[in-house]
C-alpha cells in the first residue's frame, strides 16, 4: 500500500537526523551525561508499536550525542498504569511515556477528541491532522495545561470489536453484551448507543476481567489483542473500526527546556522518528494480527458498508454529544474541519 512505502522512507530519512547531530563537540564532553528514563505500557516485543517506538527513540539519542544522553527503556507498565506513568512524567519522576487516547483526557478535556468514534476514515487522514496545523494547536494547549510536552502522536491501530459469546453482525447482535472500554467517557457513550453495555476496566486488569467474565469482550486494534495473548479469552472478532487509536510520545516539559539547544533538536526529532517507526508497526502488526488469530480460532467478521454506516449511525452522536459539552464546541469543530480538509488534500495526490 502507499503509504506503507512512505513510512518506511520517512524512517530512513528520519534515523539519519542530518550531518548536524551526527556526533558530539569537545565541550560536550565535559558536560553531565543526560538520562532520560522512557516508560511506556506495551509488551518488550519487536510487533508492539510503543516498544518500537522507545528503542528507536533510545538508538538514536545515544547515537547521535555521542552517548552523552542515555535513553533508559521501561517497558510493559514497569512505572505502573498509563494513568501513573503520566502522573509520574508530570512530577519529573520519569522523563517520558507513551499515552493512549482513552486515558488523556483524564488530564486534558480536549484529549476527548481524539476518542470521537468513527472521526478518522484513514491512518493517513490521521497522521495529516495530528502533524498538521491541528496537531500543533493542540499539541501546544496540552503543553500548557499540563507541563509535558509531545512530541509526536504515533498509533496502534484501528479499534474493533471483540467478545466470547457471539458473532456481531450489527448494533443489534451487541444487546446486552459487557464490552470493556477505556476509562473514557465518550467511549462509554459509544458502546451505549451502539446497545452494549460498557465496562471501563484499567488496562493492567483487562485480561483478568476477560478471564472472569467481568466483561464479555472489549474493543482494541487486532495487533494489540493479539501481542496480548487476549485470543485466549475471546471467540469473535468483528472489524468496525470504529476508533483511530492513539499513542502519544509525551515528554517533561521543564526537563526538555533544561536541555542544551542541539539536544533540544535531537529529542524532537528523534520523537518524530519514534512516532513514525510505531506507526509502521502498528500497520504491519494489525495485518499480520488479523491472519494469526484466524489461525488461533477467532472467527473474524468484517462489516460491509450499509452495517457500517449503521454502527456509525448509533455510536457517533452520544459520544460527540458528550465531546462538546465537556471540550467545547471550537475543538470539535476544529478537528472535523482538519479531517476534511485533510481528505480533500489526499484526493488531489
């Protein structure tokens, strides 16, 4: 696919970050070595985006300061729950993390917007939004109402619907099903609309409430479930693809501004490459997903356009509804309009 190829040349160009950062000054030597601890709340797997992303972002710090700024790794919620770990960032605990849509708003209201269902008609519409003038704007108010800075928004995949005790068709086949979602109040206004019964359940507690019929199924993008062995627990799979989910590179934003210049560059940079190479992988990984669980059992259905629409027309207006009131209407209407224009750009290319 297209942009398959544009991912892995911006990587390239990225990992080579210019002749300006390619090594370190005699003054630089004297200078403290920098530690830059980077938690993040995926499996220490070579298929799991954030994973990805942190190594890149360590292998090409250390690499191009000389080994003055070493990137420590702390995967797989070493630090504690996407929640803690930001908490954790914001009191300079740690350095950075990796922050999923579903949890951000918990510290950011308009964060809500990256949970509207059904906003993102493609991962490109996506990566044009949030690298845009949209993402900026956004990017700067997160700043300023948080103290992290981001550096970059990199994906894990389109979201879609799993559950052990039937195949979904359509909103109907949902009544009466426990789905766990985020701790995200739009996603829980989703799955109301759509007939489920919703069941935000901490991320570190999914398999567990999967296991003990807390839930009876849950909404993630297929290579996540899979690299987290939830196959085990689940039969169905059905692919809405009702939600573009998010991966943000978060950073200090006090540590950052303590950096020298050149190694200000460098960490953004290295940011905007770490977000590249995790959303190449959540790409290949959601692929790659969708053919293993078939092999592991998961009978997989993929809606056709009029059962779409239909998910669409059920689980958009609650949670839009519920976006405006809490993130306000300029927000919303700001995103919908980077979405169209960012479409209408792609159809000219």
């Amino acid at each position: 696919m297209r942009f398959r190829g544009r991912l892995s040349l911006v990587v390239l160009l990225l990992l080579g970050l210019g002749a300006g950062l390619t090594g370190t000054r005699p003054a630089e030597a004297q200078q403290k070595k920098v530690l830059i601890r980077f938690a993040h709340h995926m499996p220490e797997q070579p298929d799991a985006d954030e994973h990805v992303a942190a190594q890149t972002f360590k292998q090409i710090v250390e690499q191009k300061s000389g080994g003055q700024v070493e990137v420590r790794v702390l995967p797989n919620n070493q630090v504690g729950n996407e929640g803690q770990g930001f908490e954790q960032v914001q009191n300079a605990i740690i350095e950075m993390d990796m922050l999923s849509e579903g949890t951000m708003p918990r510290f950011f209201k308009p964060a809500l917007l990256l949970g509207l269902p059904f906003l993102f008609p493609s991962s490109e519409v996506a990566w044009e939004v949030l690298d845009g003038p949209f993402g900026r704007e956004y990017n700067e108010a997160f700043r300023k109402a948080t103290g992290v800075r981001i550096l970059g928004h990199g994906e894990s995949g389109f979201r879609s619907l799993f559950n052990r005790v039937r195949e979904v068709r359509s909103p109907k086949d949902m009544a009466g099903l426990k789905i766990r979602t985020m701790e995200n109040p739009a996603h829980v206004a989703m799955m109301k609309g759509l007939g489920a019964n919703p069941t935000p359940v901490s991320w570190t507690e999914v398999y567990s409430a999967l296991q003990s019929g807390v839930v009876d199924g849950m909404e993630n993008p297929p290579g996540l479930f899979y690299i987290s062995k939830f196959y085990e627990q689940q039969k169905y799979l059905t692919v809405v693809k009702h939600l573009y989910s998010v991966h943000t590179v978060m950073i200090n934003d006090r540590f950052f501004s303590g950096l020298s210049k050149e190694h200000q560059d460098l960490v953004a940079e290295a940011g905007r490459a770490a977000t590249v190479a995790g959303r190449k992988t959540a790409i290949d990984a959601e692929t790659a997903a969708i053919e293993n669980l078939k092999k592991k059992g998961i009978q997989v259905y993929s809606p056709g356009e009029a059962e779409y629409n239909e998910f669409r027309r059920l689980g958009q207006p609650g949670a839009e509804k519920y976006v405006r009131e809490q993130a306000g209407d300029h927000w919303v209407d700001l995103i919908k309009k980077a979405v169209a224009d960012a479409e209408a750009k792609l159809k000219k290319q």
